[in-house]
C-alpha cells in the first residue's frame, strides 16, 4: 500500500516481496515526476523495516539521481 505522508513523501508498506517491489517502483515514478518539476532535488529510497519504506524528493540527493538509505 502507498501512503502519501506528505507532498514530497511517500511510505509503502507491503507483506508480499512481488508486491513489495511493484510499489516502490510506482512511488519512485511518482517522487520522479515531482523532483522533475524544480528540477533541483534527487529521490531518497529509505528502508525502516523488511516491509517499511518511504521514498521521498530530498534536497540531500543530487538531481537525477535516487539513492537507497537503510
């Protein structure tokens, strides 16, 4: 399940690896097209948990560029 935390954040919380993976990649496309939009900020993956992520447009990460944190 995709939660929108914030504007910029997204948290994605699934039991199933397959289904795991189809959401991160959907937030990334998401966190994608929103850093797009200024141009200025890169996308930050970040894993709390085995089933607990959230991707977020980070002014940490450089434009362009989606790093994992975790």
């Amino acid at each position: 399940m995709i939660k929108t935390r914030t504007d910029l954040v997204l948290e994605i919380e699934a039991e199933n690896a397959a289904l795991l993976a189809d959401e991160l990649e959907a937030a990334v496309r998401v966190a994608r097209s929103r850093a797009m939009q200024d141009c200025r900020h890169g996308i930050l993956v970040t894993r709390h948990s085995h089933t607990l992520f959230t991707v977020a447009v980070s002014g940490e990460v450089p434009f362009g560029l989606t790093v994992e944190r975790g």
